[in-house]
C-alpha cells in the first residue's frame, strides 16, 4: 500500500537533481514536466558545417574557441544520463506521470525506459516556427514531448478545441533569459490537462524557471531543481514577480 506523501509548500532547490530527488519524500509528485538537456552524440561532440554559424561565444551548450573559430558541442545527455534520473521517480510519483521535452534521438530511449518499467507512453509534437531551412531535410519545425504515464492518469477537460491533440502550436520565446528557455503556455497546459488546483509538479531540469513560473500560475506546488547558478538566480528572479492566485499558499 503507498502511503502518500504531502508537499506543503512549493521550493526551488539549487543542486544536482539525482541527490535532491532522493532526499524528496515517496509518493509526494503528482506531475512531472520537464526539459532535460538534449543529446548531441550523433556528432561526436563537433557541429556539422554549416551549424556553427549558430555559435560565436561560449554558452551552456557551446565551447567557442576565439583562435581557431571552431566550436564544440558540450552536452551530451545519453541514455545512461536519461536512465539515471528516470530510475528517480517511480519512487516519488503518486501515479507516473510525466511530460518530458526530449529531441529526436532520445525518443527511443524514454520509450524504452517506459515499457521496461510498465508505463505507457504518447509523443507529443510542439511545432515551432521554422528558423533555419535546409532543402535536402525535413524542416527542423518541430521539438518533440515524451509523456510517460499509468493507468488513472487521465486527461482534465479544457475548454478550447485543441483538446487532446498531440500537435501544439506556440510561439519560442523571443528574449530568452537563458539559452533553451521554453514557451510557458506549453508547460501551463500540460499542468492544467494533468493536475488539480494545489497539486505539486516537479521539474528537475529547471532552468529559468518556465515549469514552476507556470506551476504558480495555475494554483500549483512545483519542486524546481536547477545546477547552474546562473540559472537558478533567473529562475529565482522570474518566480518573485510572478503572481499567486491560489488561495491555499
Ligand atoms: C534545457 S534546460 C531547461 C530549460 C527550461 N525548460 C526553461 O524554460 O528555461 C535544462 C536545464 O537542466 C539543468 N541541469 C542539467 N543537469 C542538471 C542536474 N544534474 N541537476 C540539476 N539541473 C541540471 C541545466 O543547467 C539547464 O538549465
């Protein structure tokens, strides 16, 4: 029998995801929504020509080398990175439940981990508008959502059309205060479709904060955890001049 566990407040948690979510009480998250790091093995850790014109400075994402012009790609989220902190969270989950932002090689990992562990699993597609065009590819108009759930995790009613649809439309933010900052009407409406007023979503990829901004939004308990100081002062920053409408905080 599980016992669950209530989160009474909301926080946001500077520090590696994978000790916070072991110090995290079991059976405590309703929903988790969140935007890990995206993989970019498949090019050995180098660009392709042509893309470093998208890299001119050192970023979270980028090493720029200002002698030789050559840039390196620093991430490369794997499946032993996905698998580490997926086996995280059934521990932590009243029922599983999870949207997660991934790019295209790594749907098969998510997948996979889903059906190992029992879940089932739905891609969701947000197009995006189109930024680069290369006439020999698919356009790069897409990033891509893994939801991995159980039974008794259905869906909320809204009241707009594009309810349950697996395409959804939004703008990319236009002044991003960090690098991979997602548009908040996309988290909010995964919140709204997976969670009640006062429920806790957990995002331990936090970034600048979009996740636990939309949490807030809602009337929601969110667990925001981030590793990068920067970041997590954005994050800190955003959630201050956020207002809260819940009448439970
Ligand atoms: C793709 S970004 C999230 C962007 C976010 N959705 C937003 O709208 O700003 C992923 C974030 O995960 C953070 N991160 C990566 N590994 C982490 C870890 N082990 N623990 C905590 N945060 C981590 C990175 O610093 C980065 O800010």
């Amino acid at each position: 029998m599980r016992y669950i566990n209530t989160i009474k407040e909301s926080r946001l948690i500077f520090g590696d995801n994978l000790q916070v979510m072991d110090d995290l009480p079991a059976y405590s998250i309703d929903l988790i929504v969140t935007d890990p790091p995206y993989c970019f093995s498949k090019h050995n850790g180098k660009l392709e020509r042509g893309e470093n014109e998208k890299c001119h400075s050192n970023t979270s994402l980028y090493d720029y080398n200002d002698d030789t012009g050559e840039c390196r790609i620093k991430v490369q989220f794997t499946k032993a990175d996905i698998y580490k902190w997926l086996d995280m969270t059934p521990r932590l989950m009243k029922k599983m439940n999870a949207y997660i932002f991934c790019c295209e090689d790594q749907i098969p990992y998510y997948a996979e981990w889903a059906v190992e562990h029992g879940y089932k699993f739905a891609i969701l597609v947000w197009e995006k508008p189109l930024g680069i065009i290369n006439k020999k590819r698919f356009a790069q108009n897409a990033e891509f959502i893994v939801r991995i759930y159980e039974l008794g995790t259905g869906l909320n009613a809204m009241d707009d059309s594009e309810m349950y649809s697996r395409i959804l439309h939004a703008q990319a933010v236009r002044k991003k205060l960090t690098p991979t900052q997602k548009p908040c009407e996309i988290m909010e409406r995964f919140i709204r479709l997976s969670t009640r007023e006062g429920g806790v979503v957990l995002d331990p990829f936090l970034g600048s904060g979009t996740t636990a901004v939309a949490a807030q939004r809602l009337g929601r308990k969110y667990i925001g955890i981030e590793n990068n100081e920067k970041f997590y002062a954005v994050a800190e920053n955003r959630l201050k001049g956020e207002p809260i409408q819940a009448s439970f905080f």
